[in-house]
C-alpha cells in the first residue's frame, strides 16, 4: 500500500517514476468538492492498479495520468463548467512531470490520458493507459459510489432531491434544478457503453445494474408506492 491508500505491485512497485505525484496532486485538492476530490483520486486510482495489469498498460504511465487526471477540476468548478478541467490538467500535468524520469513517449502518453479522460471531452482515448484510466474515471461514477457522488454533487450546486415535474432534457445541470435522477438520466445511464477495455465492461455491467435496480426503487418511493 502506498502513503495514499493504493495498493502496489509488479512493475509499479519496481520502477516508481510516478513516485511523489500523488503528493503533489493531494495538494491541488484542498479545498475541492467531495463529488470530485482527492478521494475519487483515490478510488480510481486503485481500480487503475486493478485493471491496468489485465490490460497491459505501463504502471508508471497509468498511476502518474491517475494520481493528475483531475488536478485541473478546481478551475472547471470556479467557471461553472465553463473551463475544460481535462484541457487544464495536461497544461499543468507537463511541468509536474517533467522532473519525475519519465521518457519523452511516457510523457506525451500520461498528457493524452489526462486530456482524453473526460466523458464529455474532444479528445478520445487512443492508448491502453488513456483507455484504463478513462474506464476507471466512468467507473467512479457509476454503482452505488457513483449514486452516492451524484447527490453528494446535487447537494454542493444547491439542487434538489428529485424533480419529477420538470422534462429532465430541460434541466440544467449546475443549476438548482438540477438533481441526482437527472445525472443518471442524462449521463450515468450511457456510461456503460462508453467502455474501452473488456475489464471497464465487466465492472460496469455490475455497477450498471446496481444502479438501475436503486433508481427504480428510488422512483417508487418517492411516488409513495412502497
Ligand atoms: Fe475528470
Ligand atoms: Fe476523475
């Protein structure tokens, strides 16, 4: 286990340039939102050091692109969503990496994974470590963490619990209308078929279907049926 709560092994363990980022990027967190703090880092990080061996991918490359993948969410919060945090995380993610022993090919990979993270992103996801790393990302939001992160969002905006009175294509997201239902509408629910790897797709027809089964119920009882 690192100081940051991921498990090591095999060639991570051995070559370790990613070694200190997690401390860097720990910091450029203080002060985020529970939705997409350090935590998440945390978590996709581990599904990273899941995955990753299964696919194939350079450790090394994966767990930096991880540990930075975010760094540049604050300034996307701050705009409302009017910042591109994947497009600002590679702008800072060069010079964080560049004393860190990574070859020029490492380097350019780990800046491709963390501009091609992003569901909503331009750029898409062409490497094996861009594709884990984005797998993990959706994977994070998905399931019962990824239900527990929509509210937890929700709350921080201001929104709502549920607004079943407005057409969900109508509701903004960042705005008080916006609630937990929406998300998985509009986002959560397609997440499943945006895998790139054949173990992002196992895991996400497990969190899929745990999902699907917690909105139903969560309908119903809001209806007052059960
Ligand atoms: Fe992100
Ligand atoms: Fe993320």
């Amino acid at each position: 286990m690192d100081a940051f709560g991921v498990k090591m092994a095999g060639a991570a363990q051995q070559n370790r340039a990613w070694k200190g980022l997690g401390a860097t990027a720990k910091r450029l967190f203080m002060g985020a939102r529970s939705s997409h703090d350090w935590e998440h880092t945390q978590r996709v990080c581990r599904l990273c050091r899941r995955m990753g061996p299964a696919e194939g991918a350079d450790m090394d490359v994966l767990l930096a692109a991880g540990y930075l993948h975010d760094i540049g969410r604050c300034f996307e919060d701050a705009a409302n969503g009017d910042v591109c945090h994947a497009e600002k995380g590679a702008q800072m993610a060069g010079e964080i990496i560049a004393p860190h022993g990574f070859s020029k090919d490492q380097k350019e990979n780990i800046l491709h994974c963390i501009r091609a993270h992003r569901f909503r992103g331009k750029a898409a996801p062409k490497t094996i470590e861009a594709k884990v790393l984005f797998d993990a990302d959706k994977l994070d939001a998905i399931g019962a963490v990824g239900i527990a992160r929509a509210y937890l969002f929700a709350g921080e905006i201001g929104a709502r619990l549920h607004n079943p009175f407005v057409k969900i294509e109508a509701m903004p997201p960042y705005s008080v209308n916006d609630t937990g239902f929406r998300e998985y509408k509009v986002k959560l629910i397609k997440i499943r078929d945006r895998m790139h790897t054949d173990t992002g797709r196992r895991l996400a027809e497990d969190r899929h279907r745990f999902m699907e089964g917690f909105f139903q119920r969560f309908l119903e009882e809001h209806a007052g049926k059960r």
